[in-house]
C-alpha cells in the first residue's frame, strides 16, 4: 500500500474515533500489504487489520485497542509500548516481534506464535496464553499474575523477575528456562519439574530497591 493511500486511512479513522463514530470511517486495512510500514503512536483504535501483513513495521506506542489483528503477520514488528488492550489476536504470527512494554492486559492470546519475541516488562496480567508458543522468548519482568498458562511452551525462554504464582503449574514445558531464585518455590511445584530441572538456569533474585 502506498504511504499517501494508508495516510488518508488513519485521518478518516482519527475523525471516525473523534466524533464518535459519526464522521470519518472505520480504517478497514483487511489483507493489506504493510511490511515494514511506519507506524509508529498510529491511533488504529478499534481498527480491522484483519490477515494484514506488518512483517517488521514500526508500530512504538500505537494505539491498538480493541483492534481486529486476527490472522495478521505481525513477524519482527516492533510493538514496544503499544496499548493491545482488548485486541482480537487469535491466529496472529508475533514471532520474533518486539513487545518491550506493551500492555496486553486481558488479552486472548491462545495458541498464538511468539517464538523468539521480546515481552521484557509487558503487561500480560489476565491474559489467556493457553498453547501459546514462546519458546526462546524475553519474559523479563514480565507481569503474568492472573495468566492462563495451561499448556504454554517455553523451552529456552527467559523469566527471570517474571511475576506468577500458582498458575505456573499448567505451563506445558520449560526446557532451558531461565528462572531468579525466588522464582523457585513456584517452579518446582510444577508435575514436570523432576524433568527439566537439569535444563533449568537459576539467576540471583534482583534486590528491591530500599
């Protein structure tokens, strides 16, 4: 799509979201070819981006919230500190995706592809992420109180200083997971802890600032 096409999409939605649904146009971006387009604070509050392509665009701080990105390609993208809140993922493909920051509270992200994503510091508090692949993600400070973790596989994963509690019990695997010691006491309540507790790297807890 060109840059001036995708231009007039965002200020029809803009005005479509300013005056409350009663001028402008909902951005309707189904199918639509965006690799690597720049997008960066973009408002596509309840937009459809449905089957889009964003392989690797820039998405920083964009509004994404209760958008439609069902089935979308969203490989590479960054999406650091982008508000997802109420957003439709299901099927979406954020391999390999930036999420430093980004606030996925609530979502539904069941059997969705996160392979290699970096999560450092997101929001995922009450998020589905049942089935969900994060193998060799970044969950660093991760927020996953709350989670439905039923089945998540996160061989190679880092989650270290990652917030859970009891729910951790229904992750699927964790081979060569990294943990902080005070991880531990969640950890190794886990069915599957007698098996991977030989892949498992344990780091120091990081002290509370006084």
């Amino acid at each position: 799509m060109k840059q001036s096409g995708l231009k007039a999409i965002l200020k029809d939605h803009k005005l479509w979201i300013g005056s409350d649904r009663k001028q402008g146009k909902r951005a309707n971006l189904v199918s639509a070819d965006l690799v690597g387009a720049n997008l960066r604070r973009a408002n596509l509050y309840g937009a459809n981006l449905r089957d889009v392509s964003l392989v690797g665009a820039n998405l920083y701080g964009a509004d994404l919230q209760d958008a439609n990105l069902q089935d979308a390609n969203l490989q590479d993208a960054n999406l650091e500190d982008a508000d997802l809140r109420c957003a439709s993922l299901h099927g979406a493909d954020l391999q390999g995706a930036d999420l430093r920051g980004a606030n996925l509270q609530g979502v539904n992200l069941r059997g969705v592809n996160l392979q290699g994503a970096d999560l450092g510091r997101a929001n995922l508090r009450g998020a589905s992420l049942r089935d969900a692949n994060l193998c060799n993600a970044n969950l660093y400070g991760v927020d996953l109180l709350g989670a439905n973790l039923r089945g998540v596989y996160l061989r190679g994963a880092n989650l270290v200083d990652a917030k859970f509690t009891t729910n951790f019990k229904k992750v699927g695997w964790f081979y060569g997971a990294t943990f902080s010691e005070d991880q531990i006491p969640w950890v190794v309540l886990h069915p599957k802890y007698p098996v991977c507790a030989g892949t498992i790297k344990w780091v120091k807890a990081k002290a509370e600032a006084a």
